[in-house]
C-alpha cells in the first residue's frame, strides 16, 4: 500500500455531470465545500439522518467527496487482494450496501486487464441512493444486479464473496454471515472504535474454525493489538495524488485529506493461497523519542516494535501496510534493535 493511488480518468467530467443534477458544479467549490461540510457536521455527530440521499446537497457532498475518498481506500484493498489473490475463484461479489459504488468502482479499476470479471450486484437500504449508482454505472458502462436491501436481509444475498465498506459502522449489531459466503472484504473507519471492534470480530471468526485472515494479517493467531494492549487498533495509511479540483474544493474546507487512513481485513472460509508466516507488516507510523525512533510491526501474537538509534544512522523508511523480512535484531524487551538497515527488507508477494 505504498504506491500513490489516483481517480479514473473519466471521473472528473463523470462527476460534473451528476452534480449538475443536484444543482451543484465544480466550479462553484465554495458551494460545494458548504454542502460537504454540512453532511460531515451531520455524521460527526452521530444522529439518525434518515435517508440523506433524498437531499441533492446531501448526494452532491457524497459524490463529491466522501465517495472519492472512499474510492482511493477501496482501490488499496483491492489491490492487496489482487497480490494475494484473494478473489481468484470468486463468481459472484456483492457490494453490500453500495450507496453510489465506490466499492464498485475500486474492484472495477483494479481489476482492469483482467480475462474475465466475477458477476457484480449493488445492494442498499436506501431506493435514492440506488438510483445514484445506477447513473454511475452508465457512466462508467458497468452491468450489475442493483436491488433494495439493508444489512439485515444478507442471507438473501446471491454472492459467494461480499464488501461491505463502511456499513458495519453505522449497525449496533453485526449480521451472522450465511454458509454460502466464503469471502469478505471489510473496509471500516480507521477510528479506534471501529478499529478495535473489527478486530474482536476477527477473533470471533478465526476462533470459529470457520475463516482464515489474509490481509492485513500475515498469521492467523492471536492479534496483539487486541490482547497485549486497551487501546491500539490496526489501521493503515495510503498515499494519492489529490485533482486539481478536489484542492480547489479543500479551500474552504477545515479537513485536509493528504494521506488517508482505513480500517480492513480479508476473510474467507479457504487458507491464504500463500504463506506469509514469518513475514511482518508494518502497522504504525515512525515514533520519534529521544536517541531512537520505533515503528510497530506485527508478524503473531506478541506486540512488536522495530526500533533503531539515531546514532547509527539507520533509515528504513517504512509505511504503514509493508510487508517486510525481519532479518538479525538485538531484542530488546517488545522491541526489536534494528543494526543494519540491510536486515528489514520489503517483501513484494
């Protein structure tokens, strides 16, 4: 996850032509930044919005934003399991509870130069938001089964292999997942909340005997960021060029979005095709602290940093979502005493 992710290529004038149904344009971006600030007040403060895509200031802040960005973090998961090969013998995926596609438009994208393509189906609570991405899927020239459900009818799926991106979130309780799914991209706020629940669930699955992790996790045991600590949570951070518009937009925004962040696992009923027992992936950022920096990485159920002393002149410049060989360390408590640079080597599987 460590390549710059951008948009289609279309997307711009896809965009435009949507937003100017909702009587928006990305020409007037303080307009815009209005209506996306707006909707993000809304969900920041977690009330009941009843089904917002009725609103066309709603919609047009969604497609605007909230679906880009949703976008360029489905596209890095898409691309973690197109290395693993994690949707190799997948038929039938469904994108449960789709609002305008970005889940849709990820795996599409990622999937490009592909022999063949699994059959694709949209699913939501929400009739308005379905029209929404029955536009996109013209624009984009994409044929999918769309239907109206909510999360709770995810027996009544036709799918062997299911995403849900940032849905799990917004339910109290989780659905139970029916035998005939065998595969499941989740794609979750990078909140501790979300973070930690997530990986509960996890635990839950893999302790069933039913489910086998492979991604991000590089083991199937215990996770340690669950067990060894309160309150850290697993999450990654992925890099992209931002639009010219998307900055113009930015400008009369408070947030920034230079990096984004997510919360994710794939999980299904078969063994990772590929054995990454022994390899590390890095899941924090560079802690500076006094002589040393430190950088959390996670290859089993013991809650691990690498860390090296600034006086050796050691620069490994990790990411969040590496994977990595961890060679000769000098163990230091929970940490692991890098001496030479040459022994952490990324590992491309």
């Amino acid at each position: 996850m460590s390549q710059p992710f951008e948009l289609p290529p279309l997307f711009e004038s896809y965009l435009q032509k949507r937003l100017l149904v909702a009587g928006h344009s990305l020409k007037e971006p303080e307009k815009l930044a209005h209506a996306i600030r707006k909707l993000s007040n809304l969900f920041l403060k977690g009330e009941e919005l009843g089904d917002y895509w009725k609103d066309s200031d709603h919609r047009a802040a969604y497609i605007s934003y909230f679906s880009v960005l949703n976008f360029l973090r489905a596209r890095a998961v898409f691309e973690e399991s197109r290395r693993r090969g994690f949707l190799e013998s997948t038929k039938v995926l469904a994108d449960w509870g789709c609002g305008v596609g970005a889940a849709t438009w990820a795996f599409l994208a990622e999937s490009r130069g592909a022999e063949s393509l699994p059959q694709v189906q949209g699913y939501d609570q929400s009739s308005a938001a379905l029209s929404e991405y029955k536009e996109w899927l013209n624009l984009f020239e994409i044929k999918s089964k769309v239907e109206q459900l909510a999360l709770r009818d995810l027996s009544k799926a036709n799918a062997d292999t299911v995403v849900m991106s940032y849905i799990l979130n917004e339910v109290d309780q989780w659905p139970a997942i029916p035998d005939f799914i065998h595969r499941l991209v989740i794609i979750e706020p990078s909140t501790h909340q979300a973070g930690r629940r997530l990986l509960k669930w996890r635990e839950e699955l893999l302790a069933s005997g039913q489910w086998y992790a492979w991604a991000p996790c590089t083991h199937q045991r215990d996770c340690p960021l669950l067990i060894q600590s309160g309150k850290d949570w697993c999450h990654h951070r992925i890099h992209w060029n931002k639009p010219d518009w998307f900055y113009e937009i930015e400008k009369y925004l408070p947030m920034k979005n230079e990096t984004l962040t997510l919360t994710y696992l794939l999980l299904a009923r078969e063994k990772p095709k590929q054995n990454l027992e022994g390899l590390a992936r890095v899941v924090g950022d560079e802690q500076e602290e006094k002589g040393k920096t430190r950088q959390m990485v996670c290859r089993g159920p013991g809650r691990e940093f690498l860390s090296w002393l600034h006086r050796d002149q050691i620069s490994l410049k990790l990411k969040r979502g590496d994977l990595i060989e961890i060679g000769d360390t000098d163990p230091k408590g929970n940490e692991l005493r890098v001496l030479l640079s040459e022994n952490i080597r990324k590992v491309k599987v």
